[in-house]
C-alpha cells in the first residue's frame, strides 16, 4: 500500500477487499506487481491501451504540458505510476486469529492486471468461507477455491469477461458459490467451479444479502435499477442460492403514486444490496425519488435526485415479504447498512445528525442521540454491546467513534468530541469502496497501511 498523493490520503494500493474472519482465521484477497512478466509485455494504460514505455511517456508529457514539471522516466512518482496497468499477482492469505501467524499463502502469478482509476479503484473483492473452503476472485477475473484449513488450491474458473464488477464480493453459503458476471449474479458448484445459474438480478457496487431459513439460503437483492438513472421501478426479490430459482418479488413500498424507489446500495450509487438479514427479518434502507421519466430502454435517463430516503423492515416467507414498519425521511447517506444488535434492535446511523435504535419488529423508536453517525462511505459496525461508528469511510485513516447499546436499547457515547485512531499502522481508504474490519472475540480487525492488526475494543 502507499501514499497517493493527489487524494490526500493513503491509499488501499494492493486492493480494497475487506478481510474476513472466520473459523478463527482471517482471509484476505489482494495483489502486487508480479515479477513475472507476460511477453510481449502488454502493460496497458488507464486512459488508453498504450505500451508501459508510452504510458511513462505519457506521464512526462503531461507533468510537463500541465504543471511545468520535468521527469525522467526513472523520476515519475510512484502514486503516477500506479495509473499504468501492470501484470499482477493475486494473493490470498490466510492468518490465525489469535496470533497473526501466517498459515497459509496462495499466490496465482501475472494472471491480472492493476486497475487503478483516480479515484475509483482499486477494485477488488473479498473473498467468502463456507463449507471448509475459500472463494477468492483475483484481477484477472478468476474464481478460485482454496482449502481452508492448508490452502490447497482446489479449482479455478475463469468469470473474468464485460461488466464483470470487480467491486461486488464473492458469497458463499453451504452447498453454494453466488459471483458477480456480465452483470448479474451468477450460482456456481462450491466443489468443482460449474455454473449452475445465471440470474437478471443486475449487479453493483454491493453484495448480495443470504437469508437463511428452515435448513435452506436464499438470496435477496433489489433487482438492480439504478436510482439515479430513471429506470425501471425496483422491487425486492428473493432466490434460491443452489438452483437460481426466484421464488417471490415484491415491490418497494412507495409514499405515492408517482414516485420509484431503489434499496440504498452498500457503495456508490444505489442498486441491488444494502440489506441486512436477522433471523426472519430484513431491514434496509429505501430511496424515493419522482417518476415522471422512466429513461430508455436500457434504463438511463434524465439524471434525478433523491427525493426521500426511509428505512424498512419485512417478515421474510417463502411466499413473500410482509411489511413490519417504514421510518420516513431517515437521511441515511446511502452507503452503510442497519445495525441489529442483541437480537432485537434495529440501529439506524442518521447521516451527519445521530443514531436511532428502533424495535427490530415494531419499528418503535426507543432511543435516539445526536452526535457522530456515517458520513461520507462511513457505516456502522456491532460487535456485543458496542456499536462502532466510522464517519468517514473513503478517506484516509480509519477513525471511529463508540457507542454502548444496553440490553434495554439505550444509547451512550463512549467517545468524546474526539474519536478512537488506531495507534500502529497507518491508515487505509479506498475511493468508492470503504474497507469494512471484521469483529470478533471483542477484537477488531484492521488492515492497515503495513500490514493486518488485531485491536482489542473491550479494554479502554
């Protein structure tokens, strides 16, 4: 990772997955410059496909034309040369909880490329755990399964192809493996890498939600129309993980007849995710905007903006979704999900005003205060009684705030006007994809500047 210096932060440059725990381990997804070249080196440029030797041309040319700078190509600064498409190697790690030893290493040499994009990249995704192994999609648009335990390398798939959305996670459930490709989501076998579904369930910036009921998992996603382009009304829809099956869609409540309604997605823009899943209760947030323009065909049209943005709960069933409660006017900033926290509460971040805590089957408001809440690509985090805030998700270092949600739902500040900065490692932030710490055994898990850190919240 390093410094990129015209974002005036540190930047996530080996990758902007999140690590995973489970089982005791963390999983990590990431890449570096690969030492192995592909010949003819075919170095390919963000702004064109041009040659590493045009590319660095390019750089000169333009530092000159534009800020009256001279480079030599052994000169151009390492923040510029990120924006050529170097070979890469994707990586996956594997660390043990506890201790931070390394237990395993898969590395799959020049099989990508680095994507970087000003500010949007970057990309790419976390990988997933179930069923003892680990799903893990690379820069070059590969699937592959590891053991989970050694790090056995178990199969590859190639999804890599147009629109794959190198920003959506990789879910994995017991018996299946949901990837994102041409655009939709796709169901894969978890033991041998065989499609098994192809949905129209369009995909974005987030990743789908597993709800998991009576020995089954189901999908459930928005559809994917993209609020900020008038397109096609939104509804909720659930699938069957293994087969691709849609068993119910339903509309997104509305507050009018001429108005359309999006899931507020977990990163930029709206589109399918955003949901979170409790037992038999899914809460998310929705935004409303006029429906006077319906767009074209391929559903962009006249650019909107957000009328209203609400939070909703529904009883999931086989046969559909029953509305529990709406929230009007809760102004999420669209990018973080609902809380649920001792089972029974529903915690909403209020963008730049406070946090809420509502009956998770009511919608009862039951506590409210104002002070730090999710900002820009910030969420909220639960972890027993704590509930952590990041206000700002995609730049620079991680700072949080704490709040202590009790067992009656009352809220206190444990942090002052002051928030908590991790002490050791620098900071990391990603553009368009906030870097999300697992939690666990009350300790957070932060990847960092330098390197993964253990951090104990339980202890002051």
């Amino acid at each position: 990772m390093f410094n990129w210096a015209s974002a005036n932060g540190i930047r996530a440059g080996s990758g902007a997955a999140s690590p995973v725990l489970a089982d005791g381990r963390i999983y990590l997804s990431y890449y570096v410059p690969s030492p192995v070249l592909p010949e003819p080196r075919q170095q390919r440029f963000s702004q064109g496909h041009r040659p590493f030797a045009a590319a660095q041309q390019f750089l000169i040319e333009n530092a000159r034309e534009r800020d009256g700078v001279t480079l030599t190509s052994d000169k151009i600064p390492f923040h510029a040369l990120e924006k050529i498409w170097e070979a890469v190697d994707d990586i996956v790690l594997c660390l043990d909880a506890a201790t931070g030893q390394t237990l395993w290493k898969a590395v799959m040499p020049a099989r990508g490329y680095n994507l970087q994009h000003h500010k949007e990249g970057p990309f790419n995704m976390s990988p997933a755990v179930a069923d003892g192994r680990v799903f893990a999609i690379g820069m070059g648009g590969h699937l592959d399964a590891f053991d989970a335990v050694d790090g056995r390398h178990l199969w590859t798939r190639r999804i890599g192809g147009e629109r794959t959305h190198l920003s959506a996670s990789v879910v994995a459930v017991p018996g299946a493996v949901i990837a994102p490709q041409g655009g939709v989501w796709r169901g894969y076998d978890p033991a041998t890498g065989e499609e098994r579904w192809a949905s129209q369930v369009r995909t974005s910036n987030a990743s789908v939600a597993i709800w998991e009921h009576a020995g089954g998992h189901y999908l459930l996603s928005g559809t994917g129309s993209n609020l900020v382009w008038a397109g096609q009304d939104e509804h909720l829809v659930c699938l069957d993980v293994v087969d691709g099956r849609e068993l119910w869609r339903a509309p997104l409540p509305l507050s009018g007849e001429q108005m359309m309604a999006a899931l507020l997605s977990t990163g930029r823009g709206s589109g399918p995710g955003g949901i979170t899943v409790h037992g038999d209760v899914a809460v998310a947030y929705l935004a409303e905007t006029t429906a006077a323009r319906r767009g074209d065909q391929q559903g962009r049209g006249e650019r909107r903006d957000v009328m209203r943005r609400h939070a909703v709960a529904w009883r999931l069933g086989l046969t559909g979704p029953e509305l529990l409660w709406r929230v009007d006017d809760v102004a999420s900033n669209g990018e973080h999900v609902p809380v649920v926290m001792h089972g029974r509460y529903a915690v909403l971040g209020i963008a730049g005003t406070g946090i809420q805590v509502h009956d998770l089957l009511s919608g009862t408001l039951l506590a409210e205060v104002q002070g730090p809440a999710p900002g820009n690509g910030g969420y909220l985090q639960g972890i027993e009684d704590l509930l952590l805030v990041r206000v700002d998700g995609t730049h620079g270092h991680p700072d949080f705030h704490f709040y202590r949600i009790d067992a009656a739902g009352a809220i206190t500040l444990l942090t002052s006007d002051s928030s908590w900065r991790p002490p050791l490692g620098g900071g990391t932030s990603s553009y368009h994809h906030p870097l999300h710490y697992p939690l666990g055994d009350g300790r957070l898990f932060l990847r960092m500047h330098d390197g993964i850190y253990a951090i104990d919240v339980r202890r002051p």
